[in-house]
C-alpha cells in the first residue's frame, strides 16, 4: 500500500507564533517544541543532553539571562518564583529542530517536525519574495529621485528665462553691419 500521509495535528498559525527571531536567527523555545511534541520540557531537555553531540551552536544554544528577560517582556511568560522554569531555556534553530525528531523517537514529534520544517521554508520563501520587491522598490525610488532632480534642473531654467523676460538687457542687433563710409546707392 501507499505511504501514510501526516496529517496536521497542529494549525499553522501557532506553530508561527512560536518562532523568534533571537540573535539574527530563527528559533523555537524548548518548551514550546515539548507542548507540540506533547512530551515535558524536561523531557526534552533530557533527550538533548544525552545527543549532545548532535546539537552544535548553530542547531540549539541556551539563552542569557538578558535574553529571557527580554523575551519575557514580549510573550508575557512568568517569572522565575512564579512557576518559572529555574534553567535557562534552550532555543532551537531550523536544524536543531530536524535534529530533535532523531532524539524524540516518537510519531507525534516526527509528524509535528515535518510540519514545523515546511514552516520554517515558507518563511524563508515569503521573506526572499519580500526581499525581491524591495529591491524592485530601491530601484524605482532611485528612478524617481533621478526624476526629481530633471525637474529641478528644468524649473531652474524657466526659471532663469523668465527673469530674463521680466528684466530685458539692451540687446546688440543681429547681423551684419556697413561701415558708414562704405554706402552703395
């Protein structure tokens, strides 16, 4: 028979919400990787040390303490004392998030990982799309200053005609002049 299809087991639009940009990169928090593979933080947190070797600093990183506290100000998650977690968190980048589906070794955390990894390339396709109108948009702002300064230059010299139409200088005729002496009749 054919291949079992994965089905969605979690909207798109959350899986979205819950990528950060942090340190020029987009990442996915620890424990929200472990509430959509449905296994606790700590769990998680388990699985990743005992493969560590398979977590280099471009896969996952832990945050600074800075980091979370700027990060707890935009998600509004509480603080430390107040059901908190008591270590740093982790965050994942798009391959460390590949990498986990080999650590968790379970359907839900495999079916969830492909539908986070098609996430994270639409993402990066929206944002090479953007990145082409924004060059197309460069290129048309430049056309237009271009445009500007033209009618600058040609107001200027209306400009400089009209003054000479409302001041006229004493002006030389044009043409060829017979010296007096020299009259043919």
């Amino acid at each position: 028979m054919g291949k079992k299809q994965t089905e969605i087991i979690v909207p798109d639009e959350i899986v979205m919400n819950k990528i950060y940009l942090i340190r020029g990169q987009k990442v996915m928090l620890d424990k929200d990787l472990a509430e959509l593979y449905n296994v606790e933080t700590k769990r998680l947190k388990e699985a990743v040390k005992r493969n560590s070797s398979r977590f280099p600093i471009d896969f996952m990183f832990e945050l600074t303490q800075r980091e979370v506290d700027l990060l707890r100000s935009q998600i509004a998650t509480s603080k430390a004392g107040r059901g908190g977690t008591r270590y740093l968190p982790m965050v994942f980048t798009e391959h460390g998030v590949l990498m986990l589906s080999t650590v968790l070794n379970n359907e839900r955390a495999i079916s969830v990982n492909i539908q986070i990894i098609r996430i994270f390339t639409q993402m990066r396709k929206m944002l090479n799309d953007t990145t082409e109108i924004r060059l197309e948009i460069e290129k048309i702002k430049k056309k237009l200053d271009n445009h500007d300064k033209n009618m600058e230059l040609v107001f200027q010299c209306l400009d400089e005609l009209i003054e000479k139409k409302e001041n006229p200088k004493e002006r030389k005729p044009i043409g060829f002049k017979i010296p007096k002496g020299i009259r043919k009749n």
